[in-house]
C-alpha cells in the first residue's frame, strides 16, 4: 500500500501550476522581443539574429550564430573568434596579418611598427599635390597608430587626400567578408572620411556627400562615410555595385565626436547584395541591394580629404584596420 504526503503533493502541483504560468508570462515577454521558447523542456530559440545574446551593459560584447553550424564570438564591437561545425569544425580567432589554417584569412595591421614601407609592405600610401597632404605615418605612441593628414587647399581628394590602401584584394563571394576598423577625426570641421572597401588602389575618395547629396566615385565600393559638406553631420553608410548605388544609402544617425575614437564592423554577404554596419557595437545602417560587386577586387582602405575651406590640415587616426575572409 502506497502512502501519500497530501501536504506534499499539494506543495508539488501548486509548484508545477506556478512554473507552467511563469513560462507562459516569460514566453511572452520574449516573443516581444523576437526570442522564442520552443519545446516542452524551454529551449531559447535566437533564430541565427546577429549579436542577440547580449552580454555586457553597453550592447558590444555578444554571442551569436548568424551563419548556420558558426558560431561568433564578439568582444567589444569587434568578432575575435569564430567557431566552425561540420567535418572541419575548428576555431579561428581574429588578429591582424594572421592566416588561421582552414579558417578565415585576416589582413591589416594594429600599427605596431616603427615606418610604412611599401617596397616590403602591402599598405599603399596614397596623398594629394597639396603641401599639408602627406603620405600616411606611423607616429610613435602609446598602442600603435596610423596618422592621415589631409591638406588645406581646394578641397579636391587630387589636392588634399591623404589614403591608406591594402594590396591585397579580396572579394565578397569569398564568404564572410568583414571590415574592422577604430578610428577618430582630429577635427571633423572641412573634412571626409571613408573607411571601407573601394575598388581602386589609386588615390580616390569612395564617396563624397554634399548636402544631401551622395555621390559614388568608386564603381564598386562599400564604406562608413562621413563629409562635413553633408547637411547631416553624421556617418553614413554608402554601397555602390556597378555604378548602382545601393538600397539604403544613407544617414545612421550616429555622429563623430573630436578627437574621441569609435569602432567600425562593415559585414557584407557573399553575394554583395546586403552589408550592415556597426559602429560601437550597435547596428547602424542596412544595405538591402547592390552593397558591392560579389567577384570583383576590392581593397581595404581608409581616406580623409580636406574640403577647401579648413585653414589649417585636419587629420584621421586608425588604431588599426583590417579585413577578414573565409579561407
């Protein structure tokens, strides 16, 4: 004969009513969200939404599987590490020139050196005829930089551009084509800026922006743009395929501050239709179509040009640059 603490059981059913209506509340409030609870046991469904597992209280350090059987692994607004499934699942993790065996190629630099040389580098420095517009430099300081110096004089990227350009091209249809990049403007009064991708590693500015106007120079070419010349003083987000420009062309309404760094993610799908780009860590702008050409030659590059009406050379820090790719 069974013998059954009533009070007990009671406690146990009231238990398993309260769970069963907490689980509901929460299924709830997460669908709000876009998170879905699925199956009997409440498994957390994220549904491959890149950075939607959220760990620090700025929003730039996150957990996420976008790309099916991969998984991310972001620290800080930049993805550090990535973990492959599959028959060749491995782990590649993030650092400048370094080529991770069967895993992603990454290229660029953390500046740590002591000079630019292009006879035994991969960088190409690219400047203006101006006086003020000086090749790229690498001044010693705390951490590494890069310095762009544009000059003051009529405001054309043939006078007072200032460019870094990577030798190395890679291509969208690649896989996993992501551009890296923390940087600030000295003074972001009589300037623009493009940090990206462009197709050309001659001296050029990818975009420029006046009023509200935006205009592709590049054929081919995905970058976060800022132009003082812009009725809105903030970084756009600028795709062109083909002399198409992209859909989504536009303001993120994120601005640059003096003198004060910011990080930049630009991701672009493998068939360059879409890219997104993240500045601190929080999505800022979309493209939806013709981001940039899938299989042509693109090049990481960073440019700052004077507008015509600064008095004085304005500048562009990198702590560093670079590009990563599928192997």
């Amino acid at each position: 004969m069974a013998i059954i603490d009533q009070s007990t059981a009671q406690t146990r059913v009231e238990n398993e009513v309260r769970h069963q209506s907490d689980r509901g509340f929460w299924r709830d409030i997460l669908a709000s969200i876009g998170v879905v609870l699925s199956g009997t046991e409440g498994v957390i469904d994220l549904g491959g939404v890149a950075d939607s597992l959220v760990l620090d209280a700025d929003g730039d350090t996150t957990i996420s599987a976008p790309t099916d059987d991969q998984l991310d692994v972001e620290v800080g607004g930049t993805d550090l590490a990535t973990i492959y499934g599959g028959t060749h699942a491995r782990t590649a993790f993030v650092s400048p020139n370094h080529i991770e065996p069967g895993g992603a190629v990454v290229m660029g630099s953390d500046f740590h050196e002591k000079a630019f040389d292009e006879t035994n580098e991969q960088w190409i420095l690219n400047s203006g005829s101006d006086n003020l517009a000086v090749d790229p430099a690498l001044p010693v300081g705390e951490g590494g930089t890069a310095f762009l110096d544009a000059g003051d004089g009529d405001g054309t990227i043939a006078a007072d551009g200032s460019q870094l350009v990577w030798a190395i091209p890679v291509q969208a249809d690649s896989g996993g084509l992501t551009v890296y990049a923390r940087a600030h403007i000295e003074d972001i009064t009589g300037c623009s800026v493009n940090i990206g991708l462009t197709d050309v590693t001659t001296l050029e500015e990818p975009f420029s922006i006046a009023t509200a106007t935006i205009t592709s120079v590049a054929s081919n070419a995905v970058c976060a743009v800022f132009d003082d010349g812009a009725t809105t003083k903030e970084w756009f987000f600028c795709g062109v395929d083909g002399d198409t420009d992209a859909t989504g062309n536009g303001a993120t309404g994120i601005a640059p501050v003096n003198g004060t760094y910011q990080t930049f993610r630009i991701e672009i799908d493998a068939d360059g239709e879409s890219a997104r780009l993240y500045i601190d860590g929080t999505l800022a702008g979309t493209l939806t179509a013709a981001a940039c050409a899938a299989s042509t030659n693109l090049y990481l590059t960073a440019v700052i040009c004077g507008d015509g009406g600064n008095s004085a050379a304005v500048g562009l820090t990198l702590d560093y640059l670079y590009v990563k790719h599928n192997r």
